[in-house]
C-alpha cells in the first residue's frame, strides 16, 4: 500500500495531522516464530534534518517505528551487517574482499568463520530469553519494522548502495542478537579475530617447525608498539569526550552535559538521532548506535547522559601448557583438559561465479578459543598455547540497561541502571535537573585484582612476556595451569567472574566530571580515583592530550580566565569551549621549534618555520599553516624523549611539555619531521600556510565542506581523524560525530546537537550532509523535545503505521 505523508504545521505548534494506515504482515522466519509482527501502530514524525520522533503506545510499536525509520535512512547499512554476523560474506561479496570488524579491515574468509564459531545463536537466545519484557518487545517491534520497510520498498527502489541486491533479506530475531553482539565483543574477541582464525595446531612432533616453535619466545625482539598499533586495544581509534557539571558550576545551578562521542563516519557504529516515547513510561532522545532499539546517549525530561570508551580491559588470555605430544591437550592443576573442535562451513564465491563450501576449524577451551599471534610473542606451540576469556560473550543485557537509563530520574537512577553489568567497554557521565554529576566506569570487566595479577603471572620466560603486554598492548596474560586463577567470582556481582559494581570506579559530585578516555583517575583533580586493579586502568601516567586540554579549559572557564563572560557554565560557553578547536600540541612545542629555525641556513626548515608563524595555534578553518603542523607534529610526537620537561605524575595535566632541543639526536629528529611535513605538503600540491578549511573537508554532491578540528596527538578536543595529506588533502574516517550538549531550564531539558554525518549513509538523501554544513559553520541544532517544539517545526512530516 502507498503511504501517504502529511507535511506542515501552524506557528502555533498545531498540526494538521492525517496519514494513511499502511496494513500487512510479516512472514516471520524459523527464528522468529514466537516474536509476532501483528498489533504493532506507531506514530513516525519527521522533524528538520530528518530526526524522526516516534510515539507509540507500547514498546513493540514504539520500536517498530523506530526499526521503520532507521531502515528508511541506512536499510545498506543494516543489511550489508546482517550479512557480517551471519558470516555470509564470502558467499555475496567473495572470500578475498575485506569487511570492517572492531573497526579494523579483515579479509571475508576471516570474517566469516569467525562469526559462525565465536557467536553462540543457543547462548544468545537463552540470555535474551532472561530479558525483561519490555526489551523483549522493543526487539520484536524493530525487527517488524525494518521487515516492513522492506515489504513497502521494493528493491528497485532502494538506495543506490543495495538497489536490487539479492543480499538484503527480513531479519529474524536471531539476527538482531548477533549484531548486538559483535557490538559487545568489539573491545575483545573482535578486536583479536585475525589471531583466533590463524590458531592451527603445530606440526606434528619431530618437524624442523615444531623444534623452532618449541623454543622460548624472544620478548626483547618483539615490537610492541607494532603490536599495539595493529591490535588498537590501548590506544582506540575511538573515543569520546565527556563532561558533566552540577549545580557548583553551571550558572543556573542545574545539570549540563556535554557528549562528544569520537566514532567512525561510515559502518555500522554509525550514530543514528531518534527521539522515542511511550506517554507516561518512557520519553527519551538522543542518538542510538546503528540498529539498537534504544537511545544509547542522550537524555530525558530529567537526566543527561553521555559515554567515553573505558580503559577497563574486556578479556585476559590464559597462557597454556600442553600435554606432551598432544597440542591439543592442555593441563589445569596437572590434569589433562581436551581442547574441543569445533568446525564450521561457510560458502566462497569464486571468480568465475561458481560457488564452493569451505571449513575452518577452531580450537576451544574452558576459557574460550585458542588464538595464535606470533608477532605479539603468542604462538600456539608444541608445548604453549593461548586462549581468551572474553567478559562480554552472550553479553544479552544491554538493551535492559540502555531502557533503564533512559527511564531514569537521576543520577542514582543511571547508576541503578547500569549496576545490571549491561555496558560493554564504556564508561557512563551523566547529570541531572537537579545538579549532580557523575562518572562511572561501571561496565563489564574480568575480576582481577592486583595481588591476582601477580599471583597468576606465568612463570620463567613467559613472565617477562606478560608485564610487556600489559604494558605496551593492554592485554593481560594469566598463568592458565592453575584453576585458582580463573577469575574470581564475587557474590556481589550480578554476573559471575565480573568486577561488581560497587568496586568499580565511581564519582558524584557537584561541581564536574570529566574524561576524554584516561582512566577514571583524573576525573576531577581534586578527587583522584585510586586503589583499583589496573585491570580497570592505569594512574598516575601520562594523560592523552585531550584529557590535558579538557581539563585545562575547565580549570580557566571556572576561575574566569578563558575570555568568555562569568566563570561558570552554560550551553553557548560550553559550545564555545568545545568548537574553539584550541591546540595543545602546538601550544606545548611550537615556540621552542620557532626559536630553534631562527638560525637555520635549511631551506626547507625556514620555509616551514615561517609559515607556521601564522598559525594560531588553533584548528579552525582559517587557521593558517595548521595541517603543516599536523604533518610535523604526527611525526615529531613520536620521538623518544622529545618533551624537554618530562611527565611529573603530580602535575598531569601540565607535563609534558616543550622540545628537547639542547639534545642534539633530538634535534636532528624534530628537524627531519619538519622537513618531511613540508614536502608532504608540497607534494600533496598545498601551500605551506594553506589554511585547515582549504586543506581539510568532505566531498558532498553540493560540493567540499570544510571542516574544523584536529587530531588526537594534537590534542584538540573536538577531534578528527584523518588520513595523512596527499592531493585529496586531509581525508576524515573518524571523529565528532553525534555531539550534544544539555542543560535543564523549569520547563525542561534544553538540548543542541549536530550529526555531523548526517542520518543517512545514502549519499543522495538530503538528510547525508545537511547537518555536516552546519558543524562547519559552527551552528547548533535545537532539538524539539516538547510535543509544542516538535509540533511548531515547519518542516514537520508525519507518517502512520500499523501492522
């Protein structure tokens, strides 16, 4: 049935609403038998830049709009997903093109073995089985919804992306666990899933390969950094800033949030704006990631809420000893354990267009799958092997969590919320109406104590092997020949071998919270969190440049120092703040590198030095000479010992600083970063002082938007990733990308945001670029929360449906 769309609305906020009922039904498939798709009416109303806020009067409808609306926008998106976790790759696209798990390319016949043995579909149901009836309905309304779109679109009509692509299918509430799923083993397994699809049983006994991997493992000849830049665990790609600030420091004395998430621009950790409501249950807008039911940050008529990736690790390995002769036989206080196989079959289209069935073996364990990472000294040997316990496999709780949090009233209520264990690898800042703020690292985490650490340490060579991963990479390595070092089980814990929420790392305060993906221990300086297993973070060690910056910015808005009006908090001042786009890196070095080219007879190095004298030392767009310095400094931040004032762990956020320019090897280095950043730059065909506007945007089909804001090495808050420069200029993939702001007046929640990508991935909908204009010009959104703002919007569209 054609659907028909009712569009205006009077300047009174009275609609004129009237919209056709769209009817049908689902054909559900084998894992959707007991999820019905029938009585389901919800109420779809498009505000400007396409934000859809969907009313229903139960949960299954409310999230049938929602699945509707979010088909509508990224139905490529979700489908080409769908695909990943059902480990289909090979058969549709073929075995050799790569696909994006836990934000790093792999091929597909990686992809898709992995998926098929680590994802337990009996485990999932089983978990979501255990869920509240209400996360239950929000998922059977979403998978009605999208199968709906389907049904109402026809495949000619689709997106160009998946237009008549035999690939996009009805998705069954089997599909909806597995992408819920990879979501939660991102931090994990995902990130480790090249290394448990290469673990293959040594040769047998007596081959020249098997003497050589006998041996013991050279662990000063590994290359951690290597390691870590390949694996992204302890430094992410992804990260966030988030602020929240109480009644102490904000100038009505109220709650105000400020949510800076940093996330890919394309696949499916795309954020996604909604604003859902349930009268008299739930009332909640934000953004939810890709294709959940709920609002992941973003807030209600009382609360504000906002994440930051955690340094809290998600899963230890377990180093094996194995039984002699029998690489998969492994001991556990002397006893032999049988590894058990497991093999799964996947399909592989070949070039020719024929299509052949593969295998792949896996090897699991009482602790999880057997991996193998030689270059990270972890080879699966005659005597060694290596397994992971991941804290969040059949992690099925999110959804409850995420409800919670949305229907919360306070902060308590947040912390209710997510003391279920349902948040993955994030930490939770929040604040309310009433002007209490928060942060807490309450998420899913193995229960390791310090005295654990090193009471479960490897022995003999391995020891040293494991203090240099913990180090370098994040990962933890526990002796797996004694039970005793299993993880601990706490009765306290809603979920067994999980650090209990009330150990956890928690702050409430009533001037502000802060992080910027440190650890907790800097959350406020007058308050360091400490005493907690370094399993959930380190302290006292360098903070990323963007923890420093953000606390410095806070520190002189609140002392009155930063040039805006008062010395308090509100919504334009923490916009301001935060789009300044001031830049630390070259605050901290850029004078010492100028005093140092005073006397250079170097051509090159006077060139760069005298444009970078026009540079603000700022990343907007007309900041002139900033992508020279960005080229300079991502080579100059990596040289050993470069500051010339080292890291004081009483001073955190002021140390680091200077070039150590009196060392002559130092010298000599910076001086080569300087050179090779001007002919990058030359050669990508820029100016030396071009300006970050003319050198750093996005193609859109109107044209190039501009883009401000700068890197994580340079330690600008609003951060942007990109690709090094070449004749396409500075490239961004990651970064800003849902941003709110929200503080409470008597009427309720006064939210501004920006997607900065937009709601669609279509690149032909007007709804993929249009907020990207705005984050160029620096201009906000306003949100319509209220029934009368929503109502009052002019370019209201309003779609019914029922099923």
């Amino acid at each position: 049935m054609k659907q028909r769309i009712v569009r205006g609305a009077t300047a009174l906020g009275g609609a004129v609403l009237a919209a056709a009922s769209l009817g049908g039904c689902a054909t559900a498939g084998s894992d959707s038998a007991n999820w019905s798709e029938s009585g389901l009416n919800a109420e779809i109303r498009r505000t400007a830049y396409g934000i859809p806020h969907i009313k229903a009067n139960d949960y299954a409808s409310l999230a049938f709009g929602m699945g509707y609306a979010y088909a509508q926008d990224n139905v490529c998106l979700m489908a080409d997903q769908v695909v990943t976790v059902s480990g289909d790759r090979s058969r549709v696209f073929g075995p050799d093109e790569s696909t994006e798990v836990s934000f790093k390319r792999i091929k597909n016949s990686e992809s898709d073995p992995f998926f098929r043995a680590i994802i337990d579909d009996d485990a999932l149901r089983a978990g979501y089985a255990q869920a509240s009836p209400e996360a239950r309905e929000l998922l059977r309304g979403y998978i009605a919804g999208y199968n709906r779109y389907l049904r109402d679109t026809p495949p000619a009509q689709r997106p160009a992306g998946c237009r008549n692509a035999d690939w996009v299918r009805p998705i069954t509430a089997i599909d909806m666990f597995r992408l819920a799923e990879e979501k939660s083993i991102q931090a994990s397994a995902g990130a480790l899933a090249a290394g448990i699809v290469a673990a293959v049983p040594p040769r047998a006994a007596g081959s020249a390969k098997t003497a050589q991997q006998a041996g013991a493992v050279d662990v000063a000849s590994i290359d951690f950094e290597a390691v870590n830049n390949d694996l992204q665990l302890l430094d992410p790609p992804i990260g966030s800033n988030g602020w929240a600030f109480g009644k102490e420091a904000t100038t009505n004395g109220r709650g105000l949030l400020l949510g800076n998430p940093h996330f890919p621009w394309t696949t499916t950790n795309r954020f996604f704006e909604a604003h859902l409501t349930v009268p008299g249950k739930l009332d909640v807008m934000g953004a939810s990631i890709a294709s959940f039911p709920i609002i992941s940050i973003g807030f209600n008529k009382d609360v504000a809420w906002t994440h930051t990736v955690s340094t809290a690790r998600r899963f230890t390995l377990y180093e094996l000893k194995l039984a002699e002769g029998d690489p998969t036989t492994y001991l556990v206080d002397g006893a032999p354990r049988k590894m058990t196989p497991r093999t799964v079959s996947y399909a592989a289209k070949l070039p020719d267009g024929r299509t052949e069935q593969r295998s792949h073996t896996f090897y699991m364990t009482e602790y999880g799958p057997v991996l193998s990472m030689p270059s990270a000294g972890l080879p699966w040997s005659a005597q060694k092997a290596y397994a992971l316990r991941d804290a969040n496999r059949n992690n099925t709780r999110s959804v409850d969590t995420w409800l919670d949090i949305g229907r919360a009233r306070d902060v308590a209520g947040i912390h209710t919320a997510i003391g279920r264990l349902g948040i993955p690898w994030v930490n939770t800042i929040a604040t309310d109406r009433e002007g209490r703020a928060m942060l807490a690292d309450v998420s899913v985490a193995p229960n390791v104590s310090a005295a654990m650490l090193k009471q479960c340490a490897p022995a003999g060579d391995s020891a040293a092997l494991a203090a240099k991963l913990m180090q370098g990479t994040g990962m933890v390595l526990l002796d797996g020949t004694r039970a005793s070092c299993n993880w601990t089980v706490d009765a306290a814990s809603p979920v067994p071998g999980l650090v209990a929420p009330n150990a956890m790392p928690v702050l409430v305060r009533d001037d502000y919270v802060a992080n910027s993906n440190d650890s907790s221990w800097l959350s406020n300086p007058s308050q360091k969190l400490t005493g907690f297993s370094p399993v959930l973070g380190p302290t006292e060690v360098v903070q990323r440049l963007r923890t420093r910056v953000g606390l410095m910015e806070i520190g002189r808005r609140l002392s009155g120092e930063d040039g805006l009006p008062g010395n308090r908090f509100d919504v334009p001042s923490l916009q301001a703040v935060l789009f300044r786009d001031r830049n630390l890196s070259g605050e901290l070095v850029l004078d010492d590198l100028l005093n140092a080219c005073l006397d250079t007879k170097d051509a090159d190095l006077s060139d760069g030095c005298t444009a970078l004298r026009k540079w603000d030392r700022h990343s907007n767009l007309d900041s002139r000479a900033a992508p020279l310095f960005r080229e300079f400094w991502m080579r100059a931040s990596k040289i050993p010992k470069v500051y010339a004032v080292e890291f004081n762990p009483t001073d955190p956020v002021n140390t680091p600083r200077g070039l150590r320019m009196r060392d002559e090897s130092v010298r000599t280095e910076v001086f080569k970063a300087l050179k090779d950043a001007v002919r990058a730059m030359r050669t990508a065909g820029f100016a030396l002082d071009a300006p970050l506007g003319q050198v750093q945007a996005a193609a859109a089909p109107t044209g190039r938007i501009a883009l401000h804001g700068g890197e994580e090495y340079e330690g600008v808050l609003n951060k942007l990733q990109s690709t090094p420069v070449s004749d396409k200029g500075l490239q961004v993939y990651f970064g800003t990308s849902y941003v709110q702001t929200v503080g409470f007046d008597e009427q309720g929640p006064v939210a501004e945001a920006l997607l900065v990508y937009g709601q669609s991935v279509d690149q032909q909908s007007p709804h993929a670029f249009d907020q990207m204009a705005e984050y160029s010009a620096k201009r906000w959104v306003r949100l319509p929360f209220s029934e009368r703002a929503i109502a009052a919007d002019p370019q209201l569209k309003v779609t019914r449906l029922s099923q």
